[in-house]
C-alpha cells in the first residue's frame, strides 16, 4: 500500500511544506529534489496531527499492556442494588445493560420492590448483615471490574457498602489488581422529585461518593449534593477526599464530618447553563466526576436532551484534555478551595436528540450500569458518556414498542446487538500479535531500515504495489459509494484519490531517482491472492466488511513506519540521504496516523453495530488481509 496522506485541515493547502522536528517525529527529508515531491509528504505537524500519532501509539500501547494480562472473554461487573419485578429499573436492569454492552453481571441486592410502570407499593430492605454476606459471596471467589451502586435505603445499608468497599480497594492493592470502577447513583429523588431518603440516610450516602469513580445524579439530587458539598467542605471533608485512587482510603471522609443539614428543599436547576455550575461545583468539591442527567429538562418539552459530564483533571488518566498524553498535563494536589478546584474541572455537554416518549422507566439505573460496563472499554469518561449516551438514545427510541404495562414503561434493552466486550480494533490487536512480531522483524523490513536491502528487490516490490494500489483505491472508492454516512463516504473518497495520484507520483519519482524504467511488471501470485481475498469480501456487498478488508493496509503501515521512524531517530541516521527515507516519511507522517485513526474508528463503529455473524465476518476479513500483507512485503526477496 502506498497511500500518502496529508491533513484534511483546510488550513494546510496554504502552509508552507517544510521539514520540521517535533517530540513525535523527526523528519529531515529533502522536499526540493522534484517538484513532484513537494505533494508527496506533509511535513506542515499541525497540533492535531501529531495528536493523532500520539494516540494511536497510545491505543497500541494500551492494547501492548493488555496482552501481558490474562484477560477473561467478557468484563465482570456487579451491581448493588435493589429489585424491581416488571424488569425496567434496579438490579433486573442493570443485568440487562451489562448484557448489552457485553460484559458479565454479579448482583447484590439491597431491597426488594412491589413495584411496576405505573409505582412502588411496597419495599423491604434486606438486613445489612445479609447485604455483607452478598457482596463477600461476590469478592470472595471472583474478581471485580466495575460495579454500578444504587438504591441503598438507610444509613445501615450504606455504612456496610462504604465498609466492605474500603476492604476492597485495599485488598485489590495488596494483591496488584486494579481497582474496580465504581459508578455511584445517587438514588435520593424520584423523576417527580418526591424525596426517598432521610436526612440521615443522605447524609450517609455522601460519604460514598468520594469513594466513586463517577457519580450520576438527577437535576433533584444534583441539587441536593451541591448543598452537601457546601456543608461538607466548610467540615473539610469532601473536598479533601479527591480521587481515592491517588491518596490512602483512610483519608476519605466518615459520616461524622457531614453536618446533620435537612436538605429537603434543593433548587433543581431550571436550564442547561444552571445544570452546568451545579455539575462543576459538585465535582469540584466531591473531586469525583460527575455524570448529571438532563432528562428532567427534556421532559420540559425541549427539542434536545442534553447531559453534562464535568470531569476533575487528576481523576481521569488526563481525560478531560486528552487521554492519550498528546497534550501534557499538570498533575493537581488536593485543596479545600473550591473554586480553585473549580478551574480543574473540564466539562464535555453529552448531547443528544429528545426522544417523545414516556417511557423511561429505569433510565437512571440503566445509565449508570451501562457507564460501568462501559468505562473499562474506553479510553476514558467522555467516550465512555459519548457511548452511553447513543446506546441510551436508541434503547429510549425503541422503547413505545414493547407495550410493557400501563405506566411508564421500561426502555428496550435488546435494540442493539453487542458481539463481544472488546471494541473491534482491541479484539483484532490481539489475536494479530503473532503476525504483527513477524511484520517487525521480517529481513525485508529491516534491510530497509538499516539501507542495506538491495534496490532492485525494492523496485520490485514497488512495482507489485502500483499494481496493488490500482485496485485497492478502487476498493476504497467503492466503500466511499456504499457509506451512509456523509463523513465516511467523504473519508474514502479523499483517501482514494490521495492513494492513486500521490501514491503512483511518488512511485515515477523513486524510479527516476533511482535509475529505474517505470514499467508494467507482470502481477506475481502472491499480489493476486491478496486482491483475490479482498474481493472475496467485497463482492458480498456488505460494507462493514469492505472496510475491515481494508483497515489492515492502513494500520500495518502505521505501525511499520512509525517504528522505523523511531529507530531512525535513535540512530541518527539521516532520513534525507536514506535511499528509502522518503518511503519511511510517508508512514511516517501524521498526516496517515490521523487516516488510520478515523479508519479505525469506522471500524469500531460498524463492529459495535454487527449481529454476531457479521462481526466475525469483519474479523476474518481483517485478519486474512493482515496475513497477506506479511506476505506482500515478503515477496521481494522470495519471488
């Protein structure tokens, strides 16, 4: 493949080619030899590029971590909660929404419900002394990703939670596992804004919070934790309790440090703009992320619904700017001022489209369960919200045609189809471990590298790949004209046209440079079965396939080159005197690390969509044309 990319910026056609030096890349490539050249590379490292070089390393790396792991087929997340009989709310939707984001549910249940869409008539909170016994049955014998934690009705129930998860954290450290994601609901008010906890049990639960991870409040509960929050930190409490990942659990506040304040009047906040300053006051004086759900004001008659996620900047990897380490980021000290802690937070609007429906039973449960099954996927919360928030969307929009109940039914768990608890790109980084080792220390590749492969089996090579290319940029004007969506089928076609006519420009001038006749090699075997399978998938007319077929063309080069790049740099060889260093730039480039990354998420994007037939098919796609590029590369030196 020999698809070169330049920015999709508007901006780049009026800036300057130059070769420059940055902490991501070192390119020294002479861009005056032919004025063919100049287009060939993009040297212009505007900030978003070279982000997308950072990230797509880090992904790398992540997935690199991950392998030295065992890892189980599906997450494991439990769920502290309590019961709800028609199947919309509580623990029985929480094993829904683990199901559907592909993860394996534990339960521990806290109360039992009389209940249904149209009310509770009755509830029954377990013993706390039981509600222990439950979650060491659970902790005992198995481990714990992530949990989601609701309803717990009075002081007892928390103080056991509270309790048993600080035995936990510590547990898990001793023993070097990592720690849980723990996603708190905090279940104070209903929908109507009917109150369901007593002072006291409200005050019990704010102890709670600083032990999350995140936090998913309603406009009424939101209101209600500001107020905590006020009370909390003028005890120097909360505040001071910050991410518990960071600082000793001992350090977290007990229930004696809340003042016994009746909060039985909070404000709920009647706008957007009011949500947003609750949300960061909150995460700023909890210092836990916030996750504050707009439902209330959709309901209001908006066109929109719309959350906020207000994220503290030492709680989330550097999330809240960028989590793959391309922008750095200051590491915070805890402080009980809070409108220094204020300046910390980043907050992302989670928007999205009002659905008109009423029912919505069990969103609340349901978000906060499906925040925990997904956060361990994600990079971090705000594609974890981003997820959460569409899967949401359309569980609500599928959810009139249930027809559960007389009431406010519950949402419709089963409207999307989730094949398998890794995204498609980790799940297809694995299994080409193997593959990818020997792409990296294959002789063709590294006679490249050091300038010793001869120019004769590089000629030859380029010649099977104009031959390759033809058809390959076919294949992606192909999926350009088969993409629903307008970004996609603008992606492919920019790719195709920049893979045709740049690709083949940088062929002619290699061979001009080089001494070499630009000719019509013959089509060897080995290319042949690589367009052979390619075609195999295509010709279905599935696009999901189409565009896994070509992923690996993109993504093996990536890595190809910003290794090579790397190893260029450490030993100081000069990329422009290099008789293969104009190849080595392109790949090079952030320019092709941002194409890659946007193939990479069309990818994950149309995997999270598949019936499982089809996710396998796409895996089998990607991982034959994998296996082909080994070989493609290998034909040089075995024609």
């Amino acid at each position: 493949m020999t698809d070169i990319n330049n920015s999709n910026n508007a901006n780049d056609s009026a800036a300057p080619k130059s070769s420059k030096t940055t902490d991501e890349m070192t390119m020294t490539t002479n861009m005056n030899t032919d004025p063919d050249t100049a287009n060939i590379i993009n040297t212009n490292t505007n900030g978003e590029a070279t982000q997308a070089i950072a990230k797509l390393l880090n992904m790398q790396q992540r997935y690199d971590h991950d392998l030295k792991h065992v890892k189980p087929s599906r997450l494991r997340v439990l769920s502290i909660e309590g019961s709800d009989p028609i199947g919309g709310a509580g623990t029985m939707a929480d094993m829904k929404a683990f199901t559907a984001q592909g993860v394996f549910g534990y339960a521990a249940m806290t109360s039992v419900l009389a209940q249904n869409t149209q009310g509770v008539t009755d509830i029954v909170n377990v013993e706390p002394s039981f509600l222990l016994a439950q979650l060491k049955a659970v902790s005992d014998d198995a481990d714990i990703d992530a949990m989601k934690i609701g309803m717990l009705g009075t002081p007892e129930l928390v103080q056991v939670v509270r309790e048993w998860l600080v035995g936990l954290f510590k547990d898990y450290e001793a023993n070097g596992k990592p720690r849980p994601t723990v996603v708190l609901d905090p279940v104070m008010y209903a929908k109507s804004g009917d109150r369901l906890l007593t002072d006291e049990a409200e005050q019990a639960l704010a102890t709670l919070v600083p032990l999350a991870d995140i936090i998913t409040p309603n406009a009424m509960e939101l209101a209600a934790l500001d107020e905590m929050g006020n009370t909390a930190e003028s005890a120097g409490g909360a505040t001071n309790a910050g991410n518990t990942e960071n600082k000793p659990v001992s350090n977290i506040p007990s229930s004696d440090e809340y003042n016994e304040t009746s909060h039985a009047n909070p404000q709920a906040p009647h706008s957007y703009e009011e949500m947003e300053r609750l949300t960061t006051s909150v995460a700023a004086r909890f210092g836990v992320a916030v996750y504050a759900k707009g439902g209330a004001l959709a309901l209001n008659g908006s066109d929109e619904c719309t959350d906020i996620l207000a994220v503290p900047s030492d709680t989330d990897g550097n999330a809240a700017n960028n989590a793959f380490g391309a922008l750095s980021a200051t590491t915070q000290s805890n402080t009980s001022n809070a409108a220094e802690n204020k300046a910390r937070i980043t907050v992302t609007r989670i928007e999205g489209a009002a659905v008109p429906t009423q029912n919505v039973h069990g969103t609340g449960d349901t978000l906060s369960s499906t925040l925990a099954a997904l956060r361990p996927q994600c990079a971090d919360w705000v594609e974890t919200a981003k997820r959460a928030k569409v899967w949401m969307t359309g569980a609500i929009a599928a959810a009139d045609n249930l027809h559960i109940g007389h009431g406010h039914g519950p949402i419709d768990f089963t409207w999307q189809h989730s094949p398998t608890g890794l995204s498609f790109t980790e799940d297809y980084w694995r299994r080409t471990a193997d593959i990818r080792e020997r792409i990296a220390t294959m002789p063709f590749l590294e006679r490249m590298l050091d300038g010793s492969l001869p120019l004769d089996d590089f000629s030859y090579y380029l010649h099977q790949d104009d031959l390759y290319l033809t058809d390959y940029t076919s294949l992606l004007a192909l999926a350009s004209s088969r993409a629903a969506d307008p970004h996609e089928r603008a992606f492919f076609a920019d790719a195709a046209s920049f893979g045709l006519e740049e690709g083949l420009t940088f062929h002619k001038q290699w061979y001009r440079e080089h001494g070499f006749t630009v000719g019509r090699e013959p089509m060897s075997e080995t290319t042949a079965a690589y367009l052979g399978h390619e075609h195999r998938f295509t010709d279905t007319g599935s696009y999901s396939a189409l565009v896994a077929v070509v992923m690996p063309c993109y993504w093996v080069y990536s890595v190809v080159g910003q290794e090579m790049e790397r190893q260029i740099r450490e030993r100081h060889i000069d990329l422009a005197a290099h008789p293969y260093g104009l190849w080595i730039g392109m790949y090079a480039d952030p320019g092709f690390a941002s194409r890659t990354l946007e193939e990479l998420r069309i990818c994950d994007k149309l995997a999270d969509a598949a019936s499982i037939d089809e996710y396998d098919q796409m895996m089998d796609a990607a991982l034959g044309s994998t296996e082909h590029e080994y070989r493609f590369f290998n034909q040089a030196l075995t024609r």
